[in-house]
C-alpha cells in the first residue's frame, strides 16, 4: 500500500472534524492543483495518509485511509478535479511538526519539505516509519 500526506488549514477542516466524520469519512474535494489531483487518482483503496494541519500548527496530528477511490469533486462543476474520501485512522500521540521534519536529517529528500505547498503528496515507507517513530505512533 502506498503512502500519502494530505494537507489541510485547521481552521477549514482540522482532524476532529474528520474524527467526526467516523468510518463513511469525508470527501477530499476542493483541491485545485493537478499533481495533487493526480495523486488522489493513483491512490487505492485502503492507503493510509499523513493528516497535517497547514497554515496554523504546521504539524502531522493523525493518520488517515483512503476509503472511496478517485471520483468527480463534488465541490465542482469542472470535470478536470477529482478526489478521494478518507477516514480518520488515529491520532498521534505525540503530533509531529514541520520544523521537527526539515531538521531530520533522514527527511531532507521528504516533498513536504522540498515542496511544502502540494496539498496532497506521496510518503516513502521510510519516511512514514520515521515520522511514525517521531509521533510515538504506530505505523
């Protein structure tokens, strides 16, 4: 399974209200970047995802599951966007943030930190182990 990092402004949608959103879990609509895009469309179902709070946290606070594949966004009328549904898997328990990542040695080559604004990204196993380890989270 395939490894990703989903970012969102807290203030928007932050991690309790996907915890809210329970097993159904939310669409990831409103994205308007086509690598992201096209990220969502290589996902599968059951991927697990990074969720990270932009803007204001600047932090990994949980993981996530893809839970619905690649479909229209709903938050359009374009064709050209689509999304996937995620689901809140569990928190970290220690919440993992940004400064953290860039001064990791082992996380330089990491797209959250050569590419911090792509809202949706793949991990690597060994950054998701690292970040993991890092959060007192199990993989």
């Amino acid at each position: 399974m395939a490894k990703w990092l989903f970012k969102s402004e807290p203030d928007v949608w932050g991690w309790n209200a996907q915890v809210a959103k329970g097993d159904a879990g939310e669409e990831w609509g409103g994205v308007r970047n086509y690598q992201a895009r096209n990220n969502m469309r290589a996902m599968a179902l059951g991927d697990q995802g990074f969720f990270y709070h932009s803007r204001t946290g600047l932090e990994i606070v949980g993981i996530v599951e893809v839970c619905a594949l690649s479909h229209p966004d709903s938050t359009t009328d374009d064709e050209r966007w689509d999304c996937v549904d995620i689901k809140a898997v569990r928190p970290f328990k220690t919440t993992v943030t940004l400064e953290q990542i860039k001064t990791d040695p082992r996380l330089a080559d990491m797209i959250l930190v050569k590419n911090s604004r792509l809202s949706v990204q793949p991990v690597s196993d060994t950054e998701w182990e690292i970040i993991c380890d890092l959060g007192n989270t199990k993989p």
